[in-house]
C-alpha cells in the first residue's frame, strides 16, 4: 500500500512538472476529481496540492461545480493543499455554508475556521478575517442536518460563553514574582 501512495505521490508530482502553469491541465485534473478510480482521483487531489496558486482559479470554479465530488473533493484540495488563507477561495467557499450537500457545508466550516487549515502557504491574495461567531449566528445553528447543526451549536456556544465571560484582570503578584525570579538570575 506505501509503495502505491509513493508512486501515485510520484506521479503527482511529475504531473505538476508536465503541465507547468497551464491551466487547461489544471481544470482536467480537476475534471478528474469526479473519477472513482482512486489512480485518477488520488494524483489529481495530490497534484492540485502541489502545484501552487496557479490553480486556486480552477479550484474556485471547481466549488460551484454540479457533481458534488468535484465540489468536496475542492474545498478538501484548498484545506489541505495551503490554499484556505487566499482571499480567492475564502470568498468562493462562503456560498457553500449553503450548500444542499450536509458533509460539504461541514467540509467549507473546517476549512474557512481551523487555526491549522487556515494557511497562506500558497496564497497570493490575502484573505479578510472573518467572524465565526457572527456566521455561526447567522447560518451555521440554523443548519437543516441534525447532526452539523448539534456541531455547529456546540461551536457557537464555545464562542457565545467566550464573548459573554469578562476576562480575568492579570495577576499582578503573580507577574512580579516572576520578575524577581528573573532579576535574581
């Protein structure tokens, strides 16, 4: 099983290297997101990662694609790839909070909110900050499927209690005790 996901890694690779910035090669693999052959779909999702901001505008038409494979199979491409702190795909992700599809509509939360996910490895535009709490307000507890709706609750709550908790004042003796320590030193 390694030395397949080493070759399809490999082949992924030598695909970037082959199509160097055009944009048709881009838009074919992700035409091959919808495959459900995993030697088609498995370098296309790796290439995608690789391959830089290039592809962030075929990814970006990508989301609004009817087959829903292609549509997830995207937004996981921008989370994993470096791509969800480009202001390109933030603004196209949005929309898909709406989406009819419950596990994409999951997918685009992670993706547009994990500290981690959040990169700008590739980003070329940089993203606007958003406000969770006020999405979560607006769309994400109002969410049609039981299961993401308890999620994006239990989220909203998280945020609702850190809005709503005063922060403490710091600890004065706490911080000079630690200056001595350090002075002393």
């Amino acid at each position: 099983m390694q030395a397949a996901a080493r070759a399809m890694w490999h082949q992924a690779t030598q695909m970037v290297i082959d199509a160097a910035g055009d944009e048709q090669m881009y838009a074919q693999w992700v035409a091959n997101l919808a495959s459900h052959d995993v030697h088609v779909q498995v370098p296309a999702i790796w290439a995608l990662q690789q391959a830089g901001a290039g592809v962030i505008p075929v990814l970006v038409a990508g989301l609004s694609h009817p087959q829903t494979r292609i549509r997830r199979n995207c937004v996981d491409v921008i989370d994993h790839g470096g791509y969800g702190g480009d202001g390109r795909c933030v603004a196209a992700l949005l929309p898909l909070l709406l989406d009819p599809v419950p596990h994409i509509r999951r997918a685009v939360w992670h993706t547009l909110f994990c500290e981690v996910c959040v990169q700008s490895a590739h980003c070329v535009v940089p993203a606007p900050a958003l406000d969770e709490y006020a999405l979560l307000s607006s769309i994400g507890i109002h969410d049609p499927n039981p299961k993401l709706h308890a999620q994006l609750l239990q989220r909203w709550q998280v945020l609702h209690a850190q809005r709503s908790t005063p922060r403490p004042a710091p600890d004065v003796t706490r911080h000079t005790l630690i200056q001595r320590v350090r002075s002393r030193r």
